[in-house]
C-alpha cells in the first residue's frame, strides 16, 4: 500500500473538488439566467440543488485514478467495490435530485449496491447479511442530516476523519483510500454549503456522503483484528445520523404523522425554534458527533476501555429526550367552537326580535284601522260584536295603509284623507 499515493489522492480531491464548485457556483450565480419551459425550475436552481455532484465527481476521480497507479493493491476489490456501491447511489441520488423517486426503488438500489461491496469484500454470508442492513440503514440516517446548511458536510468530514484514523491504526490502511478522498472533497465543498448556501449536496452528495461512510465503517470493523473493540467503536462514529434518525421516528409517532412525510422536525429545525442561528446549529451538531467519533476511535485504537462508549451513547440519549421537549408541528388554524349555549342565544335572539317586530306591526295596524273607522260616515260597531271593516262616506271599506311606524294620530289623518 502507498500511503503516498493515498495522500496524494487526498490532496487532488481537494483541488478538483474546489475547481469544480467554484466553476458550478459561478454558473449558478450567474444573475438572468432562463427558466425552462413547462414551468420547470430555473437552471439556476437545479444546479444549486444537484451541486453536490461535484464534490462527488472530484472523490470519485481522485479514488479511481488512486486505484489504477497501484495506491490499494493489496485491498483493491474491497475499495473497488466501496467505489463502485457509491457511485451506483449517487447516480440513484441524481436522478432523484431531477425527478423524485419512490421510496421503495431508492431502498431496493441501495441494498444491492450494499451487497456488491460486500461480495466483492468477500465477506461471510452472516457477517454480509448483516453489514449490508448496516450500510442501508446509516446511509439513510446520514441522508437525512442534509436539512440545513453545512450540517451534513461538518457532521460527515467529523466522521470520515474518525474513520481514516480507525483504517490507519488498524492495520488495513488501504481501507483509508475513501474516508481520505472524502475528507478532502467535504473540505473544499464546506464553503460553498456554508450558510448562506450557493450550492447544496442534494440527493446526490448526501447519499453517497452516507454511503461512503456507512460502507467503510462496515468493512473497517469486518478487517478489525479480533482483539479490539471494534463492534462497539465503529458503530458510535454513526451516533448523531443515528440520533436524529430516532428522533424524528419517535417525534412523528406522537404526533400520528406519516414516518416518510419529511417535515420540520430534525435536529437543525428544533435547534432555530430555541434562536440558535443556521451556522450555530451545524457547529453544534458537528461537536456533538465529534465527542462519540473521538471516543470510539480512541477505544479502536485501544486507548480506553469500552465501558467509556457509554458516557457519549448517554449524553445521546438526554439530547434526544430534551429536543423532544421542543415543540415542532404548529397547532392547525380551525374556527373556535361553538357551544349549545351559544347557538340557543343566537338561535332564541332572532324569534324574539322577530315576534318583537310583528308586535308592534301588529299595534300599528290596529291603531290605524279605528282611526279610520272615526271618520266622517263611519258607522259604529254594537257591543260583543267584532269591529266591523272601517268604511269611507261612500260606504266602500277601506284598505289599512302598510305599517310605516307612524304615531296613531298621523296614520289616522292618513286614512281620512285617503277615503
């Protein structure tokens, strides 16, 4: 193995990943630039959303050309086939970033470029079955982690940093070709994901970010010797991907939300509802995966005792439980309800205006009509009989006039001069 050729792999990743976010973000930026037909998203847009690709044109390139001047030969199908399982994802990636997928084609993707990097490891039926379950599962937990600036890219250069020293001190550096090309891609796209972000990894950069890191974490514990605590160490440098994971599980069972309806509710998110700015929110994220990487590495490499995991998995544990304590769904906008008491006051509030107003209707009508009936020729009704029709002088009966609430006398005066 050529530890040369790795860092010199490592370095032209750097550059190339440096040269081609830069060409991308000057393109992007580039002020007036058309929409597509159709109503589509700008080409601006599209390129900001899918800039990862370069940081993944620039690991790849540095890792293969690495691979074919002899810099792993002694584990060349195993990072060959690290290579060959990342690509595949950032492809699938890619191709999501332009058109989304269905969940199920992405998982069924990615399981069988999980399968190819363990075959071509050449790894045990049982041990492949399970690092296979490995990589899809932290792939995705790592995935998830790009729902704000600069938040995948710290939390991943943080673990592909662990991950190049647990290769280097156990024994098997050529698995350290991938996690150094990594280091050095997320190190020069770190400016341009930094907040605010002019290019974003997307589905492209953040799928292979995750899988890159789960699938040599995978066969970094698998190539471990037997004396170390590899089975304990290695899975720790995934415990914020991980965390965050089961806290959006856990946050969208209590609120009987769908787990695959991605909202607001991850680290970041609950992070800004307590004031803590876009760039703080990824510093923090990215010491609090540094204290699990550093520990897990340090008990690889035999400096501590395992015993020692379990003070960063509990620290874990408590930030879970008090970012659960943060509110993250909005109560929904509806009408006040309205009570029984309520409706019967509105529902009685209008009879009683309305029989108000026949009543005095009512009054006004009869008012007129013996008004009428005292003009001149009228005749006079007997006693226990109903009051007979009022009638003019030519003994025609009168029409009452519409009540126009006027005083009796006026509608009276009203009634004569019409007779």
């Amino acid at each position: 193995m050529n530890v040369l050729g790795i860092i010199a792999s490592g370095v032209a990743a750097l550059f190339i990943t440096v040269a081609l976010a830069k060409s991308a973000r000057r393109v992007a930026l580039r002020p007036h630039v058309p929409n597509e037909p159709g109503g589509r998203a700008p080409r601006a847009e599209v390129l900001r959303r899918t800039g990862g690709a370069t940081a993944v044109l620039a690991v790849g390139t540095a890792t293969g050309v690495a691979l074919w001047l002899g810099a792993a030969d002694d584990a060349a199908g195993s990072v060959g086939g690290l290579l060959a399982g990342a690509g595949i994802v950032a492809v699938l990636g890619l191709v999501h970033d332009l058109k989304p997928l269905w969940t199920a084609l992405r998982l069924g993707a990615q399981t069988a470029a999980a399968i190819l990097v363990v075959c071509l490891a050449g790894l045990s039926p049982a041990v492949g079955v399970l690092a296979a379950l490995w990589i899809v599962l932290v792939t995705n937990a790592f995935a998830l982690l790009d729902h704000a600036d600069g938040l995948l890219t710290a939390v991943g250069l943080v673990t592909a940093a662990g991950l190049l020293a647990c290769a280097l001190v156990g024994g098997d550096p050529a698995l350290a070709l991938l996690p150094t090309t990594l280091v050095a891609g997320l190190a020069g796209f770190l400016l341009h994901t930094w907040h605010p972000a002019r290019l974003r990894l997307g589905a492209t950069g953040a799928q292979f970010t995750g899988f890159a890191l789960a699938a040599s974490g995978a066969l970094i514990l698998a190539a471990a010797p037997s004396g170390r605590a590899a089975w304990a160490a290695l899975p720790a440098l995934a415990t914020v991907a991980l965390a965050d994971s089961a806290l959006v599980l856990i946050s969208r069972r209590r609120a009987a939300r769908s787990p695959l309806r991605d909202t607001d509710d991850h680290i970041a998110h609950r992070l800004r509802r307590v004031r803590v700015t876009v760039p703080g929110a990824a510093v923090l994220t990215a010491l609090w995966a540094a204290v699990p990487v550093a520990t897990g590495t340090l008990v690889y490499a035999e400096l501590l005792h395992p015993a020692f995991l379990l003070l960063p998995l509990a620290g874990t544990a408590a930030a879970v439980f008090a970012l659960l304590r943060i509110p993250a769904y909005g109560s929904p906008r509806t009408a006040p309800p309205r009570t029984g008491s309520s409706r019967t006051a509105s529902s009685g509030a209008a009879p009683s205006r309305t029989a108000a107003a026949r009543r005095a209707q009512a009054s006004g009508v009869g008012a007129a009509i013996p008004a009428a009936a005292s003009a001149p020729g009228a005749k006079a009704s007997a006693p226990g009989q109903g009051a007979p029709a009022a009638r003019t002088a030519a003994g025609h009966p009168t029409v009452p006039p519409p009540p126009t609430g006027r005083p009796p006398a006026e509608a009276a005066t009203a009634a004569a001069e019409r007779g």
